[in-house]
C-alpha cells in the first residue's frame, strides 16, 4: 500500500478524471496501467481518500491511495510494476502528488513507492500459498478436464480409479507442468503452530504447575508477579467498560445519493471490493486496544485462518486493516465474493465478535457518530446489524480503479482447482477418489 498526499483540489479533480478514462477505455489493458501485463498481481486498486478532519478538528487533505496483492518479494513487484506503468501510468498519475520526482528514472520512481509505503496491521489472504500463474494453470486444467469428460460418453461403465487414471493420462499429456504435484499451501512453520498452538500452551501449564509443586518457582513469587500482571488487566476493563458505556453510536439514516453511488460500481462481475475509512476514537487508550486487538487478528488470520476460511466466512480474497495518518484513522480494504448485502451479512452472523473489536474504537468522523456499541470489546456492536451496516455504508469511499486477475472465479474455486491438481498425485482410496471427482 502507497499512501501519497494529493498537491491541490484541481490535481484531485485531474486524477478522478484520469481513472475515469482508465476504467472507460478497459481497465485490464489501458493504455496507461496495462494490468494484464502485470504477472504478479493478483488485486489492485488505486482510490482518493477525500479531505477530512480527524476527532480534534485537525484537517487531512486528499489523500491517494495504491493498494495491490502480489506475488514474490516485494523488490520484484515494485520493478515490475514500475518496468511496465512508470512512464506511461505512474508519471502520469503521481505528478498530482506531492513529493513525487521532477525528473522520473526507474530508481527514483521505485525510491518514491517505498519512501510512501504504509504497513498493514492486520492482513488475511484466502488462497495462500498460490500465485496469479498457478491459479490461471488451475483453472486451465479444470475445464480442460471437464471438457474432456464431456467428450466422454461411457464413464457410467467404469470405475472410479478407472476414471481418475483417463483423466490423470489426458492431463499429463495435456498440461506438462500437471505432472509436478503443487507446493504446500502453508509453510511447514505455519503448519507448525496451527496444528500445535493449544498443545504448546497445555504443556506450558503444566510445566509451570511441575516447578511450583517442585518449589523451583516460589509459590508466593508466583502469585505476586501473576497479581502484578492482573491489576492493569483489570484497569483496562475497567476504563474500557466506562467508555463503552459513554460513548455514542452512529444514528440510522444515510445518503441515499452516496449510497446510489456505490452500489451502481458493484455487482458488475462475482467478485466486489470494500474500502472503508474511520476516525479513531481520541486518546492513547483507543489507539492501544485497536493495536492489541489487530495484532491478534493478524495472529489468527496467518496461523488458524489460513485456509481460504476466515471465522466462518469462505468469500475473502484478500483483507487488509491499517492504521494511518499515525494512527488517527483505520483503513479497511477487502476483495471478496458475492454482494456486499451478503458479504456484510456473513460478518454479523459469523465473524461479529472479531468485527467489533477490529472498529468498535471507531467513529465516522466526530465522536458522536461512533461504531455501534460494543460491551467488553467484543459483545453486542456489529450484531445491532442494521446499524452496523448503515455505519460501514457511511464510512465507504468509491473506489477509483479497481483490478482483479481472475474475475471469473471465486475463492471456493481457486481452492477447488488446487485440490483437483492434487488428486492427480499420490495414492487415493475409493472414497477419496469419489471425493476428489465430485470437485470436477
């Protein structure tokens, strides 16, 4: 993510008109970003946060916004992305921005990208593991296969291992790059803790209870560092507990115009993206729990959420919060499956305990129109629904150019197609053959 100041209101005005004629003429191939060309990116879009004030009053200007999911490291990403845009795209769109090179070369305009990165807070990627390439061959290889089994008019007649053996011949000879099984979609670390965190932590437990009753850790040393640890604990519910009960929520009602706005840019292909942007809530305390609370989320998302499944929810792409303008604002980004009806609702019904704790320190934009109200950080918020979504309604902003490199398909699919590239290898029960041509 690249987060750059926009110079004045005629140069915001220059850059929507810009990435109207991106949009219009064909985002995937124009003349100015050509997309397609890009192999590393899986999502991109690039949006202008409009000029606002924080909690205390104080102005932000027009901010412009680049956000991409890619692939590799990210030195190759940003010199693929400068090697195929920078004089025809990034030149073209960043003169409006402040800061950005007299005399562009490629060293400068990749030195600029990095110098205006922003980091994530909290991150969640639904098909880990695999990238643009390999899920465009998945794909290939799935409707190659299917296609092939239309061709066929006496599957009826065979067994299940007879069938899986055609199809393995047809896609060997077909796609040569079948014959090697995929990579692991989670590292052998990753995979570590997931499978082990909770034994890790029973065995911690124990051993701690194993050197009191040995007295090697004296019982009242033990007691006295465990009340020190308790009393901020209970300081921090209590003052938490005080301003949830204090603070204001977000009344029901919105633009229909805004509103009119967003929804004519969705629902155009499967997949939809979300931007959202919030005030945080003033004071230290706020900015402490929303860190604490997304280095959590952060946590879980990469270790336990890992595997095209976040809290019950199978339709995010990718996802992205992150604290900017040093930490006055939280920014939400989010490409996912299906309608945002549906998307939004799948939070409240599936993930709302994790929702109110990543905005319930949240306002729109003064304190009086807060996140609805949370109880104990976790409780109630997102689960008053109708105001919880007339609240991220409110806080959305258009997004300008948005790109996605496999619009046709959805996560399930892309976690399909691997499976079915997998079943091709190794030895399979009768069972788990039935399992695997029931993905087909």
């Amino acid at each position: 993510m690249v987060i750059t100041t926009i110079e004045t209101e005629d140069d915001r005005k220059a850059l929507e008109d810009l990435f109207k004629q991106m949009v219009d003429e064909d985002v995937e191939d124009n003349a100015w970003v050509p997309f397609k060309l890009l192999k590393t990116i899986h999502f991109a879009r690039w949006f202008i946060l409009p000029a606002s004030t924080d909690v205390k009053g104080r102005p932000i200007p027009d901010q412009l916004v680049l956000s991409t999911n890619y692939d590799g490291p990210l030195d190759d990403h940003l010199a693929e992305l400068v090697d195929v845009a920078g004089e025809s795209g990034l030149d073209e769109i960043y003169k409006y921005c402040k800061g950005y090179p007299t005399h562009p070369t490629r060293e400068n305009r990749i030195a600029y990208l990095r110098e205006y990165q922003a980091k994530y807070n909290t991150f969640y990627v639904g098909t880990v593991g695999r990238t643009v390439g390999q899920i465009h061959d998945e794909r290939d290889l799935r409707d190659a296969i299917q296609e092939f089994l239309d061709d066929g008019d006496d599957w009826d007649a065979m067994a299940p291992a007879e069938i899986r053996e055609a199809i393995q011949d047809f896609a060997f000879k077909k796609f040569d790059w079948a014959k090697t099984p995929p990579p692991p979609w989670l590292s052998p670390w990753v995979r570590f803790i997931k499978n082990n965190l909770i034994r890790m932590l029973i065995a911690l437990a124990v051993l701690i209870v194993v050197l009191l009753i040995l007295k090697i850790i004296p019982l009242m040393g033990f007691l006295a560092v465990l009340g020190v640890l308790l009393v901020p604990v209970l300081l921090y519910v209590i003052i938490l507990r005080y301003k949830e009960t204090h603070d204001q929520q977000y009344p029901l009602g919105y633009s229909c115009r805004e509103v009119g706005d967003l929804i004519a840019s969705e629902d155009r292909i499967g997949q939809n993206q979300l931007t959202v942007i919030n005030n945080l809530k003033p004071g230290f305390f706020r900015l402490f729990t929303e860190r604490v609370v997304h280095t959590a989320i952060n946590f879980a998302a990469r270790y336990f959420s890992n595997e095209g499944n976040l809290a019950g929810i199978p339709s995010i792409h990718f996802a992205r919060w992150c604290l900017i303008d040093k930490g006055r604002r939280l920014l939400f980004l989010s490409n996912f499956d299906g309608s945002w009806e549906n998307y939004l609702g799948d939070f409240v019904d599936k993930a709302a305990i994790g929702l109110t704790a990543a905005w319930g320190s949240t306002v729109l934009v003064k304190e009086e129109d807060g996140f609805p109200k949370p109880k104990w950080l976790v409780l109630k918020g997102a689960r008053d629904e109708q105001r919880f979504k007339a609240y991220s309604r409110a806080g959305q902003v258009a997004t300008n150019v948005w790109y996605s490199a496999y619009k046709e398909l959805s996560v399930q699919n892309v976690n399909n197609n691997s499976e079915i590239r997998k079943g091709l290898h190794g030895d399979l029960s009768r069972e788990e053959t039935l399992e695997w041509l029931h993905r087909l």
